[in-house]
C-alpha cells in the first residue's frame, strides 16, 4: 500500500517540526481517527503524532459502514509492513503507541529495531502468548470457529462490543462508543491472532529478542475481556528477556476501550509518562 496523502501531510509536518515523532497504530473495529483526542494530548506535550492507517482505511466512520468490505482480508503483515513504511518515512525514530491489533503491530515494528520506545496497549495476541481465558472465548470463539470469518469483515453487534470493550462502562456511554466509533474489522487479522500458536508460518510474530528493541511498556485494563491479564502479561513475560527496559501495567477498573472512553487521559498519561522516562 502507497502512503496516503494524509500520511504524508503528517510526516512531512512531523519532520518538519522538530518534535520527537509519536506513531499511533489503532486496532481492529476502530480507524486512525479512534486518536483524535490522543493527537491533541501529545501535541500539547511537545510531539509530533502521526496516526497511519491500516491499507485500505475509509476517511471516516460513515464511509467504513457505508463499505466495509472493504476492510476485509487485511493481513498483519501487511498492516506492519505499511505501519513500518511510514516509520522509516521519519527523520527521527519514533515512539509507537498501540491498541489491541496495533498494540501487537507496535511490538513488531519495534522488534525490527525501529521505535525509539513502544507503548502496546491491551495488545492482541503473537506466536508464544499461550493463555487463551474464557472471556475471549465468549467474545471472539464464535468468528474463530467460523471458516468464513477469514474472508470477511467482521462487524461486532452493540452486544458483542459491550462485552467485549465496554464491559467496565455504563449503557449510556457503552453505546455513544459504539456509535461514534466502531467499524467493520478484518476477519483475517482475527484469525491470524487467533491461530498463532497453532499455524507456525503465523504472520501474529514478535522478534522479542532483537537488542535494538527498545524500551517497552505493555499496558492492559484490568477489566478487559479482549485481551485479559493472563494475555498481556503473557506476553510481558516473553519481552522480559530482551535487555532493554520491559515493563507491564495493569490499569484498575478498566475495559478495552480505555483509549476511546471517559478514562482515556489517564492511560494516555501512564504513557507519556514512561516515554519521557525511557527517552
């Protein structure tokens, strides 16, 4: 995928700055503007954030549910490859935030050496993450188990989205996130992390060992059905061994929308606050 005009206005502009660049990789069911409030907090902060899309994202949320399919059969490692495009688009090495899908796709660009630190947030599952808990089971067994789901886009029911992301939230905030934010994601990246221990050609693959890594930051809600404790920490546990700083923090009280939801700052501060101890 060609980096889109957007993305170019936003590293042009981020080169241009001066500013240390920050990289913010949504996850699936979300787009590129699910960062709007982060882009503002960190400008304010002194950086330079870019917010790039996964191939194929449509401008904006009515266009993703006017087509979506349209986000079908996007492949980690193209959303990384595209993701890792844009990084090396940067005069300066990035810090790269993630959620969920992109929390795991933060972890890959940073196991090719190019963060200059990583935040994974609520971070999807890669080849050695072995903890498989019941609420994920609930949330997304049903598409795992569906041939069909590899060829689609998935669209979560309100339902679905409020169990699997906004369990720790109210119905009234619950369905204004849903209606504000959600769309159709690709069943393929789905599958792919649902299938990494199982496929070992799994593109759901993190180089944890790579010395140029990086400082690491795993954070997860302690609340989140989508990808639980046992998950995140899983994943800690394989990042540990790399000789750069590691380190995991569980957010009391939230859910897997703790990017997009009321509490938002809080996690977006916990961030911060590492990058500039790390950097």
């Amino acid at each position: 995928m060609m980096v889109s005009e957007r993305e170019n206005r936003e590293i042009e502009a981020a080169n241009s700055s001066g500013r240390p660049p920050v990289v913010l990789v949504h996850g699936l069911w979300l787009l590129p503007s699910s960062w709007a409030v982060w882009v503002d907090f960190l400008e304010q902060a002194g950086f330079a954030p870019l917010t790039p899309d996964w191939p194929d994202d449509p401008g904006t949320v009515a266009e993703a549910r006017a087509r979506p399919d349209v986000l079908a059969g996007k492949s980690l490692g193209q959303i990384a490859e595209h993701t890792t495009e844009v990084v090396r688009a940067l005069d300066a090495k990035p810090v790269v935030v993630g959620h969920s899908t992109g929390g795991l796709v933060a972890q890959m660009v940073a196991g090719r050496g190019l963060s200059a630190a990583t935040v994974a947030i609520d971070p999807g599952v890669f080849r050695g993450v072995l903890p498989l808990p019941v609420s994920v089971l609930r949330g997304v067994g049903p598409f795992l188990l569906d041939p069909r789901t590899r060829g689609r886009a998935i669209t979560l029911s309100f339902g679905q989205f409020r169990y699997g992301w906004a369990n720790a939230l109210d119905e009234t905030e619950a369905r204004e996130l849903y209606d504000t934010f959600h769309v159709a994601g690709s069943g393929m990246a789905l599958v792919q992390m649902g299938n990494a221990n199982i496929n070992p050609r799994t593109e759901a693959r993190v180089d944890t060992r790579n010395p140029d890594r990086g400082p690491l930051l795993i954070m997860d809600g302690e609340k989140d059905h989508t990808v639980p404790w046992a998950i995140a920490n899983a994943a800690y546990r394989l990042q540990r061994r790399n000789p750069a700083v590691t380190e995991i923090v569980r957010v009391p009280n939230r859910g897997h929308s703790l990017t997009i939801d009321h509490g938002w700052r809080e996690v977006a501060q916990t961030a911060l606050d590492f990058v500039q101890r790390v950097t």
